[in-house]
C-alpha cells in the first residue's frame, strides 16, 4: 500500500507514504508589504512558482493529473476561480482537475500531504501543489454591506488585521507571550532567536543558496494559455526582482530597543515575529511509476505527515505534539532527524517548540525563517519543504521534519528524506 492512514484521539490524524516522491519546488521572492509585489494577484504570484518549476524540471505540464492549491485569503476578485486558473495557465490540461485548499498556516504542507495521498490512492502520477498569498491585497470588507449600512457606521473590517486575531482566543501574538511565560523565556534569548534567523539567511542568501529555490520575476508580463483570455501583471516598480524583500540587518541593541506589541512584558515585538509578506510557491509530486518512466531524479521522498490540534491560547506549540505524533507513527525519535524547519510564526513560539522538544539549534532553521524570510500564509509550508530538502542535499544529510503553528491551535509536521 502507497499510503496509509492513522487517527487517534490523542495523536491527531496523519498519513504514511511508500515510494511518493517531489520532485523540485520553486518559489518566487517574497515582497514586504506594499512592496514590489503587492500588485500580483496570488492567482498570478501561483502562476510564476508553478510555470518555474515545470520549467526548471523540463517536466510536459499536459502530464499533470491534479492541481492543489492553497490560499487563506481572496487577494482579487478572481480568487473563486483560483486553482483552476492557477493549473490552466501553467499548462496543465483542460481534464485535470483543480482543488482548493486551506489548513491556515499549516496549509502549505497540507496540500503536499493531500498531494501525495491522491497519488497514493492512485488518483493520479503527477500533481502540481502549490500555495499562494498576497497579504498585502488581503481586502477590507463588509459583510453586511448589501443590507445597508446605519449612517457613519459602513462597518467595513480590516481582513489582515483579522487574521491576526482568534476571536475565541487571543491574538497571535499573545499566544506567543503566553508560551513565553510558560516556558520561562526572556526578551533577550528570544531576540537571540530573531538575530540568529536574521544573521542565517544573510549568510546563506551570500553563498547563494537560495537561487536554488527562487525565480525571478520580469517587472511585467502576460499569461497566456490557448482558448483562454491573457492574464496581463506588473509590479509596483519598473525593475524585476529576484531576492527577498523582508530580510533586514540588525543587532540585539536595535531589538531591544523595540516595545511589545501584544502585552506589556512581551516578549513579541516586530523584530522578532515573522515578517508580513506577499508570495508563491509550487512543487510537483509524482510515483514512483512516474520518476521511473520518465527517468527522473527527485529531490527527495514524502514519507508522513501529521496534524494535532491544541490549546487556542497557546497554538505555536502546535509542531510539539504533531511531530511526536508523527515520529511515533515511523517509530523514530529527534535523535534520528538530521534538520528541522519549523516555522518561525514568533521567536517565543519556535524557541517554546525547540525547548519542549529538546531539538539541537545547529539542526533548526540553519538558513533562517519567517523572521527572515516572511510568512506568506499559504506559501509558507511549501517553502519550508523545499528548504529542507535543498539544505539535505547541501550538507548530505539524509532525514528531515517540516513543522508549523497553525492559528486556533493545531500543529503540522512532515517528515521527508533526500533522495
């Protein structure tokens, strides 16, 4: 059996995989907020990652059986028609159908999860999974709008805003300060974290690691796909862009220097929450049927995945129990894992999961995170997946883990080998 299924009360639910593998991933750059990208559309942003990596793989798109898609929230007024559009432009053919998909910040590796279960049940050889965000087109709204609205009460909501915020909770943020607290973490241990996320991707962005995984985007462009309408895009500038925008120099004293945002004694400040930005990324998966015929050498193989759900006001200890769930399911422990990407949705909260979990710091993010890099909502799973399989193959190490928070308290986890 190619894939096989497990729940429990207790451990949550997950998958097992045999001989399910991906093939390569690409991304494109992640933009600040109102920065270079913020006028792609995330249909548009998913069009750039997918058209990259099937250009990258040499890979015929018309062989694709399947097309996943993540995406939280609708960043164009398109965005129903999303994951078909994102599969037709980027050549898939017109009986292969497309899904959405979202599991909030753990949604990335869900869809590479649900990806290699359809292969598994063997609906389908090749599948284009991809995820996508434009935080920064994410809408105002009202939702009462067509009822009319009271005079001087339009009752419009900030979507972004709203995001951060768990209405049956806390916001995200203070769920970070409360693990701090429950975790005994101090502001400058947890700014140490920022600067180490920080300090990494500066040093692997030098060594030019990360041209591995992103494609460059011309300043402006138009899809086009037989039978359908072009898709015209531009950026917000008249220069292409290649790197990522978030990462920015700085020290412990420029830190320390900035307030708590959620409560008081913090510790969450700016500097050390992951960076609110705009982008894509996109991974092909295939059998072993499919590497085989088409002489293909994948990047590694998806071997289980896991999600738990857990306290709302303490969610960014989600990846604890998800990945003890799913390192029980393969009957291993973190011993055995040679790399960790764990989502840095706040310094608190990743510093919270390395303490409970006992993981080494030499093994965690060693190329930077969301500090760093951003958090496009979406896109982030699949960036963290790619990243650990390009970083295996770097250092030839052999196992790696995946893992997220997720918003209203769950954790997701992933374990891949390098192939």
């Amino acid at each position: 059996m190619k894939v096989k299924g497990y729940s429990s009360k207790n451990q949550g639910i997950g998958a097992m995989f045999e001989d399910i593998y991906l093939i390569d991933g690409r991304r494109t750059p992640f933009g600040k907020m109102k920065g270079t990208m913020a006028t792609v559309s995330p249909t548009d942003l998913a069009i750039m990652s997918s058209k990259a990596v099937i250009k990258e793989t040499g890979i015929d798109p018309s062989l694709i059986d399947q097309t996943i898609v993540a995406n939280i929230c609708a960043g164009s007024a398109d965005s129903f028609f999303l994951p078909r559009h994102i599969a037709l432009y980027s050549g898939a053919p017109i009986p292969a159908p497309a899904v959405l998909m979202q599991r909030i910040c753990g949604s990335g590796i869900e869809v590479i999860g649900q990806a290699a279960e359809q292969i598994g049940l063997g609906k389908g050889h090749l599948i284009l999974a991809a995820g996508t965000e434009n935080m920064t087109r994410m809408p105002l709204v009202s939702f009462a709008g067509r009822m009319g609205t009271d005079l001087g009460k339009p009752g419009f909501e900030d979507m972004l805003w709203e995001a951060l915020n768990d209405t049956a909770a806390v916001p995200m943020g203070a769920t970070a300060d409360n693990l701090a607290r429950e975790y005994n973490l101090n502001r400058a241990e947890v700014d140490a974290i920022a600067l180490a996320s920080q300090e990494r991707y500066a040093k692997a962005h030098s060594q030019g690691f990360f041209k591995g995984e992103i494609a460059g985007i011309d300043a402006k462009g138009v899809f086009e796909a037989q039978g359908l309408k072009p898709r015209k895009w531009k950026l917000n500038g008249k220069d292409p862009i290649d790197t990522d925008e978030n990462p920015r120099a700085t020290n412990m004293e420029a830190l320390f220097k900035l307030a708590p945002v959620f409560s008081k004694e913090g510790p969450t400040t700016a500097g050390n929450a992951s960076g609110i930005v705009d982008g894509a990324c996109s991974v092909l998966l295939a059998s072993r049927d499919f590497i085989q015929a088409h002489k293909i050498k994948p990047l590694g193989k998806i071997k289980a995945y896991a999600s738990v759900g857990c306290r709302p006001d303490i969610m960014g200890i989600g990846p604890v129990p998800a990945i003890q769930s799913v390192l029980g399911e393969l009957k291993m422990n973190i011993d055995d894992i040679d790399l960790f990407e764990v989502n840095e949705a706040f310094a608190a909260q990743c510093l919270a999961v390395s303490h409970a979990l006992k993981i080494d710091h030499a093994k965690l993010n060693i190329h930077g995170g969301a500090i760093a890099i951003g958090h496009p909502l979406a896109a982030t799973g699949l960036r963290l997946v790619t990243t650990l399989l390009k970083s295996l193959h770097k250092y030839n190490k052999q196992t790696g883990v995946a893992s997220a928070c997720i918003g209203g308290g769950q954790g997701i986890a992933m374990v891949v080998e390098r192939c």
